[in-house]
C-alpha cells in the first residue's frame, strides 16, 4: 500500500509493502531527482534519519543510496552527507530535447527496403533466445574480424545450396551490411594498387560515394536490357555488377554476359564484384545461380539480410576468393571490432533451424503477389507506359508518358502523400536517360498497398 | 509412429503421425539431400505417385516439393520433373570444412575485455522482447546514420548523469564500437583538412592503426604519472586522450592537465577525442567525470557498451560538438547503413530500465574484488614490484623485476597456460619503456580467476 510520506519538504508517494521497499524507495527517489522535485545540492536525511521515518531498515536507505550515488543522482563525499548532484539539472536539460520523429510520407513506393513490417519478430526473438543461451561466453568477446564462426558455417550451406556460391566457411567475411562489405572491397583493392572500380551506368549513388571516399576513380559500363554491357569494361581493373537483377532496371544479366564477364577476369586478372542484394526473390523461374560459381577466383559474391530480413539488422557477408581473404579481414579489423555477436548468432540459428527459409518464402510469395497487382493496375490504368524488371526482386522500372518529367511526377505524387523516385538519381553519366520511376512494392506494409497503388494509377493518369 | 518406406530405392523414415506429415516430409527428404543418401541429379517420383505410396494427399508432397524447390535442394523442370539439385554436392563440400575453434589459452590476464560470462544474458534477451515487441516497423528500416533515436534519448540522459556529459541527443552518433568512431573522426579530420593526429605515446595499437588509414600523421604526447603531459601538444591539430585511467598506464589525467588541453583545444582550434572507455569502472572514489564537460565545442566524448557490457554487442557513441556532427554522420552513412536496430532498440530499453545501471554496478563490485585479490596477491608474493593504475578501469600496470623481461615472463606463463601481455606493444616510439606488465584482471571468469593469480605469482618469483 503505497504510503505518503513528507521529510526533506517533500511529499513523496512509496510503496513499503513486500519484498521491494529497496527498489521502491530507488525508484521515487531517482524520479524526484530526474523530474527535479528534489533540487542539485539539495542536502539529503541521513540513512538513520530517514529510515527512523518511514520505519524501515537503515540498510535499505543506505542500500538505495549507494545505487543512486553510483547511477550520478546523488554525490555522497564524507562529512557533507548525501546531496542531490548537479549532475541532475543535466539530465533534465539532455533529454528535455525531443528527438523528433522524421517525417513519412503516408505511401512509400521508392526502391530500396523490404517491409519491414513483415519481420518475423517472435521467430527472430526465438532464435535469439536459443543462440544466446547455447552460444560460448566468447561469443560475446572481440571476435574473429571474419565473422562468428556459427554464422560463416551456416552461410555456407545456405549459399552454396540457394544461390550456387562456391564457398567454404573460411572465405566469408560477415560486415555491416553490403555498404560495408563494398568498402571494405574498395580500400583492399587501393591498398593492392587498383585506381578505378568500373560500375554500372545505372545503379547506386552510395555505392559510387563510398567508392570514391576509398579514393578509386569511377568509370561507368552502359547498361541494356541485357544488364551490364560488359564488352566494355576494358582495363577496369575491378568491376561492381549486379547480376541477378540489375539495380535499378531489373535486367539479368545475360547468360553469354555472364560468361564474358568472368573471361574477362580471369584474363585481366580484374576482379569482379557481384552485389547479390535480392537474389533470394525471383518470381517466375529459378532463382538465376551466382555469377560467383562461375569463377570463384575471380568474383567477390556480396550477399546481405536486408532485403530477405531487414535493413535495420545491418548483417551482410562477403565470400572473397582465397588470395584477398587476408587482406579483407585486414581492413574490416581496422574498421571496427566485429559486427554484433548477439545478432551473428541469432542469424546463424535462424538459418540453421529453418527461419531463415521459411522466412524468404512466405516473402517472396507476398512479395509475388504485390506485384502482380502492382502490374495489373499499371497495365489497367496506364496500358501504353512500358514495364519491366518484373521477373524478381522488389521494384520495377516505369518508363513515363512523353510529355512528362519524373520531377513533375514525383511532386504530383507527393502533394497526395505518396513518395515517388525516379531513374535520374541513379545515372552516373552525364547523358540524360528517358524519363522513368523506380517503383518499389516492397516498403508498404500490406494494408497500404491498396492506397499506395491506387495513388501512382491516379498520378500517372490525372485527367481521366 | 515413424514408419519405413522404400520408395525410389531408399529406405526412408517417415513419421506420419499428427499434423506434421509435411514437415515431416520436408525434414526427411532435406536431409537425405544435405547428407548425399539422394544423390544429386536424381529424378524424384512425381507428387502423385508418392503420395499414393506413403497414403497421403498429393498436395502435400507437392508443398513439400515446392518448398525444397525454393530451398535449393531439388529442382524442378517442367517436363522433365523433379530432381536432386546439383547444388546439393556443393553444400556438402561447403560445410564439410569445420570451423577451427581458435586456440584460448586456459587463463588470460590480457587487458582489453571484460568478464563476458557475466553479461546478463536473461535481463538482456528480456529486454529485447520488450523493445522488439514495442519498436515502431522502422527501427528494423535502414536508419538514421545517426542511431535510432531512442537510444539517443536514453544515452543522453545516462552519459549526462554518470558520466557528467554536456549532451543532447541530436549530437550523439551511434557506432560500431569506438574503434568505428575513432574510424568516422579521422575521416572527418582528414576530409576538414587535418593533417596530424596527436596520440598518448603508450596506448592501443589498432587506434594508431585507424588513424594511417585514414591518412593522418600520428604524433606522440609523453605518458606519466599524471596521464599525458598535454603541455606538448603544439601544433597538433587533434588530439586522442585517455583522461578517465590512461590506456595502458591507468594514471587519471591530473586537474591542472585537463584544463590545460581544453585551453589548448579553445586556443588553437584543435579537437579532443575522449576514450572513455572504462569510465565505469572507478573504485575508490566518485569516477572522474568527462573532460568533454569542461568544453563541450572542442571535444568528443567517445563511449562504448564493450566494458560496461561486452565488446560482442559491437555498440559505441560519440557525443560530437554541433559544428562537427553533419561531417561525421555523412562519413558514417558511408561506411555502413547503419548499426543493428534490434541491437541498438534493446540497448535503449535496457538502460531506461534501469538494467544498465544494475549491471554497472553489479561488475563494478566485482571487478573491485578483483582488483583487491590481485593486489593483495602481488604484495603478498611480490612485494618489491611496484603496481599502479588500480584506481579504476579492468586492468593494472606491473613493474617487472630488474633482469626481467616481458618476453621472458610471458614465454613462461605461456608454458603454464597463462596468457600476459607486455608494455612494449602499447609504446609509439622508438624509446624503450622499462619492462612491465598490462595485467587485465577483467577476462577470466570468476571461477578461473584463482588459477591465473596463482599462475600469475608464481610466474613473477620463479624461484621461491
């Protein structure tokens, strides 16, 4: 039964019932401070007065004085007593600023995240709670700048049976995310004496930024229906492509492309590097194999979970032939200490046990379906724009009617609270390219999607 | 009731009991693929006639089809029906090669990681069912290079009490760990035209490692008693300190010191860069509160969970002055899309839950045990070595025996399955440092930490 109780000038409201008067007494008394009912400097009861007062233990008063002295609410300096720090106006002041929310648009149909909504959070906490019970206290220390070797061990098997990498264990390197593993890529190949990392004309502006943070010259290779025009790569020493579904066209690169590519390499001894970034979600035949298997020596296979599980884990992997491994590692220990454990545990069970499949599963069929609606309204309500990349992943390319801009669009769009891109941001020449959106159906939570949709089909088409 | 079958020339136990028969299926027919006892390239019976076999709907063969099709196990052609995919030998050579454990030695007084055994597993899993269950869809989207905004709030608060910070949450980055920070800094530095980064001349390697990568000059400031002597700092544009218990000295930097290089910072524009990395830890009086306070505009105050709760979470901070945080979260943006949100939105709960406190005090008392066996245990055996830096932190410096020498003592504790580390790995200049050793008292579980004392005693008077 809480009880009121008025020392130091102060009502304070303290629950003494049970085992918990500790706790109890901690807790009103760090409010007081952190609300600023009790004042800095402001001299405290001693522990025998005050626990005289409200008729407990004084080991209970002192006890919940030494927490607040070691959490910096209270000061404690012998002969002066305990008093109220003037740490605690800080406090105030630190988190009277509100982190404001950024802002949303309602509808979202730019590239680039999956719905993360539809994380499996129970099955992912599961996971979590089994990994971290079983996994060794080291699991938790500094680790291998490789990755854990849970993880690396389970990647292994999954990639090699789901996306045909060749790989064993000791070639993957777990980094933050692709970004990550990109810049990791890019200081070991300055580090080896490379100048320029050829890219596709289309793609990734980050890319390209942290390519040249690393200090290597951008050179561009067109890109066609085909993907990546690869005959041009010339003296690149290294190449960034995405061969499964380019970013952002939604081309595969072709299978003669394919082969040339890796010729290429291995002739020039050029490195290949191939962004895997959705190869888990083709809708309409087999997932297309990793270009990787075709030359282990020679291509570096980049794979991440934030297009199968979301961004916000920050987990990628790299499989690196075996001559750059050292060298990668090497620049990942230099880049911070090991990608969280907890997490590379938690994703090594939740491929191990299954989730992890399941997971890109029920996805891709949702993902599937999003875009068959997402294509049937297109084709309803703006038959004549033309569509494609629709074979996997999770946008589509969306040429524009004659006459439009996508800056026009993409301002129509947002008065009614949709959020639009389109192609231009990803060009990396300087030639204009036709006016196109990049769509993507994957951010919305499913209820939106209807709405999301509903808005594009009237934008494209604002005088019927 | 598991039943036998012989069907496509294998035998196969199938339990059709209950509701699982897919699963069941499913799990049977993966691992005959995973293990080889199907073969790859083997035709499979189509759905129809195995479901007559095994007396179960076709549906569920085909479901259990489909999804191994998705899996990468099997493949399916139309036409030419279903078969082991080829892949399925490929997973096999993948995880054929076991990961080799890396060899720990039996007892290590290593500096540099906490006690990882008792990071609070339960209290740490149970808050992250809480954030997870109540995190807004995107804390798991691509975030904020900044950090997610509730770990902001709540480190501003926690930094501004515990650690005396003059903080908001709008000038806190969250990194990978404060060797990703230090990482963002140098760039920045670099990127604003800096030059030369000042470095304590006993300190961590990998820092010194960080900053040549990023290009800049590494100076050198002397270490004594009082911590750096900042008086010869000069024209060094910026400056990495220790002030809290100098790495690997365990001097806290003296009063007069710490107003000299904030004087120093305001005079010629230069940057502090605080390492508080076990500001925590302090035993014998009210911790040393941050340098950044004195003069939030000229310093960084770098923190980290890697002693507090263990270096595996991989989660550092920096608190920036306002005129440098947009440089160093466009850097940040760079080399990741950002740290683990379920990582970082548990990190939050758990400290405005009061867990965070619990756990630094908890260890703090431990680690003050520690200390004190350690102590008590080096006067009683060898009284003649003179330790210092115990006032705080999870390590001591050792003074070794004229005639010694650290390689010489750690060959022999090696022989006695105890791993040390020396002084001389932590000095940046060519001039010799008397021998001692770094005794970190904070890695051994409770339970080894008897051993490695004893081991440690017997070590240093080899012939008593």
């Amino acid at each position: 039964m809480p009880e009121s109780w008025a020392t130091f000038g102060l009502d304070l409201h303290l629950d003494r019932t049970g085992s918990r008067v500790r706790a109890g007494l901690e807790n009103t008394l760090r409010e007081a401070v952190r609300t600023g009912r009790l004042v800095p400097g402001l001299l405290l009861p001693s522990s025998r007065a005050l626990a005289a007062d409200l008729g407990i233990a004084r080991n209970t008063v002192a006890d919940a004085y030494g927490q607040l002295v070691a959490e910096g609410w209270l000061t404690a300096e012998r002969g002066s007593g305990t008093r109220v720090a003037d740490r605690a106006a800080a406090v105030q002041a630190a988190t009277a600023t509100a982190v404001q929310p950024s802002g949303r648009p309602r509808y979202d149909l730019r590239p680039g995240s999956p719905d993360t909504s539809a994380f499996p959070r129970q099955a992912w906490l599961a996971a979590a709670r089994r990994a971290l019970t079983a996994a060794p206290a080291e699991a938790l220390g500094y680790s291998d700048p490789r990755g854990r070797p849970e993880l690396r061990q389970a990647l292994a098997g999954y990639l090699a049976r789901a996306r045909g990498v060749q790989v064993t264990p000791d070639r993957i390197v777990v980094c933050a995310g692709f970004t990550q593993g990109l810049g990791l890529l890019c200081q070991t190949l300055r580090n080896r004496g490379a100048t320029t990392l050829a890219v596709e004309a289309l793609g990734l502006a980050a890319h390209r930024d942290v390519a040249a943070a690393s200090g290597l010259t951008i050179a561009t290779v067109p890109v066609d229906s085909h993907g990546a025009v690869v005959s041009q790569l010339g003296n690149a020493g290294a190449v960034l492509l995405t061969p499964a579904h380019q970013f952002p066209t939604g081309a595969a690169l072709a299978p003669q492309r394919r082969s040339h590519v890796v010729d290429w390499a291995a002739d020039s001894g050029g490195l290949v590097i191939e962004d895997d970034y959705d190869g888990e979600f083709r809708y309409d035949r087999q997932p297309v194999g990793a270009l990787q298997a075709l030359a282990p020596g020679h291509v570096v296979y980049g794979g991440t979970a934030s297009k199968s599980l979301a961004p916000g884990l920050g987990l990628g992997w790299l499989v690196v032939p075996a001559k750059l491994v050292d060298d990668v590692i090497a620049v990942k220990a230099r880049t911070d200490r090991g990608t969280s454990g907890i997490d590379q545990v938690t994703l090594a069970e939740f491929i191990s046990s299954g989730g992890y499949d399941r997971q890109v599963r029920r996805t891709r069929l949702a993902y599937r379906r999003r875009r068959d609606r997402l294509v049937a309204a297109l084709r309803e309500h703006s038959p004549a724009l033309p569509v494609s990349g629709i074979t996997a992943g999770l946008h589509l390319l969306l040429q524009l009617p004659a006459g439009q801009t996508e800056q026009g669009i993409i301002a129509r769009a947002a008065a009614r609270g949709l959020a639009l891109e389109g192609l231009a941001p990803y060009n990396a020449t300087p030639d204009p390219q036709p006016p196109a959106l990049v769509v993507g159906y994957g951010t919305p939570p499913e209820h939106a999607l209807t709405g999301a949709i509903a808005r594009l089909t009237a934008v494209l088409a604002p005088d019927r």
